[in-house]
C-alpha cells in the first residue's frame, strides 16, 4: 500500500482523511468510548506536522441518507478539539457543495475541518457504482490528496472509502498501517498455538470467518449469543436464549471439521442464566445445555470462564471477537472480563493478542483497560472479521 510518504510534498495541500469517528453514544447522546477518535490521531498529527490543511470525511450511526441531529458529527470535533489543544478544529455543517468548499478555503496550513456525516448523502452507501462516483467526484472537489485511515469501513464499497481513492493521488493512513500489520501477524504465520475466541449474538453472522478459522486455529473457543446454536446442536437445552435453529445443521458440520482437522473447540459449560433481558433481572448458574424454558442466558458461568482461561494458558497467538455475555449490564460482565484479564495474562507471559474491534474493544475500555494492555485493539469489528476470514477488503485494494 502507499504511504503518505509516497505522496510528495504536502505542504499547504488540502488533504482529505476518511476517518472512523463512528463512536457510541449513550441515551442523552454523549461519547461513552473515544477510542476510535484516539485511534486516528496518529495520522492526524503527522499531517498537521507537514503543515498540511486537513479535510475529515468521517460517519456516525446508520442515518440512512437523512440529515438526523442525534447523527450529527458535530460532537466528535469538540472532542477531537479537546484532544488536539493546539491545534484550530473547526466543523463544517455542510459536506459537499459551494459552502464546504468556501468553509475549507478558510483553513490555515496545519489546521482541520471536519465536515458533517457522509452517510446524511444515501449515495455514500449506494450499490449503485454510477451514484456512489458522482458523490466521490464531489468529495474529490474539497482537496488535493486522499489518505484512508477509517479502518472500521475498508471492507464495504463507499464513496468516501473506495471511490474517491480512484479520483485523487491516495494513500493509506498510520492507523490503517497499523490494523494491517497486527492482523497479519495474527492471521498469515501466527505464533503457535494459536487461540481464536469468537463470541457475539449470532452464527449467521460469523459463518464465513468460523469455516476460514477451522483451517487455521489450533483452539477457538466459542461463546455469546452464538453459543447456544452449538448447545442446540448438541441436543442441549437453552430456554429463551439467543438461537438459530436454521443454523443447526451447519453447526452440526463445524462440529465434526474441528473433530477432522484437530482442532480444540471449547464451548460453554455453565451458564448465567436470567428470567429477563434486564440489567437487574433475576439470575442463577445453571449447566449450559440444562437453561429453563423461562430463563435465558446473559454470560459464561464461573467453570467455563475457568476452562477458557485453561485453554488459553498455553497459547501463543490470540484473537477475540464478540464478547461472552451482556457486558452492558455490570451484572452479566464478569465472563467477558474475565476473558479480557486471561489475554492480558496471556500477553504478560509473551503471547500476541488480538481484540477484534466492535463490542470487545468496548468492553475492555469499558472495564478500564487500554492499549498497553493488549498487543492490539482493533477499530474494526466487521472489517476485522472479513480479515480473519480472508476475503478481499476494497478499501485496501484501492490503495495497492
């Protein structure tokens, strides 16, 4: 991939920098987790030391091609304001036309613009390759360069993504460098054993990654929603959890290619298992294929959190994606804290460990962990995942 290096002088230059600011916001709209906007900042501040003028194309949420004010980006350039204290970050309400332009003109060497949500335009997301290029030609208007560092979105075919890096001279960010580095190290010629921890609310949604990791796990250990469908599978019984019966076949079939090719698959014990999808709901541990019909599981119990822990002791190469339970309830947190303090034990003792981005990535911030915790926090959790599995992501083929 190209660097920024690879660029040329970029002095004075208006760069455009597609950004993953897709943060979580809580109920009255505030931040609740930063670390994707920390995540970019290494780019940014490489760009603002070459003096260079910096345009933001970033996304919040699904807004669906509507101008929405819970969806607005203003709020992330107060806070990447409050992250960069020296230098001038200003918004443009506008993202394309005469205005933003004009807004842009304003701009002094070393200084950024962040404009409104790509994704208020439905040409962002279009399948249309014809409708998505005439946004991206009126992206290319605001700016000389383009540099990707959004991560989290490299995997899908968007305007501000793919097409524009066809328009302008393009290269990929610090943050995309990075994500592509530790992936590739955890996936191409991984240490072994290697461990992959997948969880999360459904198979259907990890069909292809699970089919590519039974060619090349040593362990994986599933957890989560998805759980079930393998107790299910299993002629368990899981009351009112999470479940796909359509998917059991499947399963019945991953079962058997991990038997086939050696690879240890560790499924839930025991259960914490609760009478209502509430944070305080009534809750006992109970054996996983043994959960009540008027109950439903929310976490890994203590023994599995235990054999988790076991499995991973000797690993020398860790992924996780998804976590154990509902770790948005402080109550059904426990199994998937007790997975993130197995890998930050796991790292301590010299192995490489992943978090697969999305709900991990918040979960151990969210259980005060940071970076140095972890060999890598992605910002990608669906990007990360068609990584794992191998496929072709269009945001970084663009750049080659």
């Amino acid at each position: 991939m190209r660097t920024i290096s690879d660029l040329g002088p970029i002095e004075g230059k208006k760069v455009i920098v597609r950004s993953d600011f897709n943060v979580p916001l809580d109920e009255n709209g505030a931040i609740t987790d930063d670390g994707r906007i920390r995540a970019a900042l290494p780019t940014l501040e490489k760009l603002i030391s070459a003096n260079a003028k910096i345009i933001i194309l970033a996304h919040l949420g699904r807004p669906k091609g509507e101008r929405k004010s819970e969806f607005s980006l203003e709020i992330v350039s107060k806070k990447l304001a409050q992250l960069l204290p020296n230098t001038s970050v200003s918004f443009s309400p506008e993202t394309i036309g005469e205005q933003a332009i004009e807004n842009i003109n304003k701009l002094n060497n070393g200084e950024i613009i962040l404009m409104e949500n790509v994704r208020f335009d439905k040409r962002e997301t279009s399948k249309d390759d014809i409708q998505r290029n005439e946004l991206a030609k009126e992206y290319a208007r605001l700016g000389d360069l383009f540099v990707s560092d959004g991560f989290g979105v490299v995997h899908r075919k968007q305007a501000s993504v793919y097409d524009i890096a066809k328009l302008l001279p393009s290269a990929a960010g610090e943050l995309i460098f990075k994500e592509v580095s530790a992936l590739e190290k955890a996936t191409k010629n991984p240490e072994r054993p290697f461990a992959v921890i997948l969880g999360g609310s459904k198979v259907s949604d990890k069909l292809g990654v699970i089919s590519a990791l039974l060619e090349k796990a040593d362990k994986l250990l599933i957890c989560g929603g998805m759980s079930y469908t393998f107790t299910l599978a299993m002629g368990g019984e899981v009351g009112k959890s999470l479940q796909e019966p359509d998917q059991i076949e499947t399963v019945k079939k991953y079962i058997e290619t991990a038997k086939k090719n050696g690879v240890e698959l560790v499924l839930p014990s025991d259960t914490v298992a609760a009478f209502d999808f509430s944070p305080d709901s009534e809750s006992k541990i109970v054996p996983s294929s043994e959960i009540p019909n008027d109950m439903e599981g929310l976490d890994i119990g203590p023994a599995t959190a235990q054999s988790f822990a076991e499995a991973l002791k000797d690993a020398k190469t860790i992924v996780w994606n998804g976590p154990a339970g509902v770790f948005e309830f402080d109550k059904f947190s426990t199994g998937t804290k007790a997975i993130a303090k197995a890998l930050i034990l796991a790292k301590k003792n010299g192995a490489f460990t992943v978090i697969g981005g999305g709900d991990s990535a918040s979960a151990v911030r969210k259980f005060g962990y940071g970076e140095n915790d972890f060999s890598h926090i992605s910002t990608g959790g669906g990007a990360s995942l068609e990584f794992l599995e191998g496929k072709t992501l269009p945001g970084l083929e663009v750049l080659n």
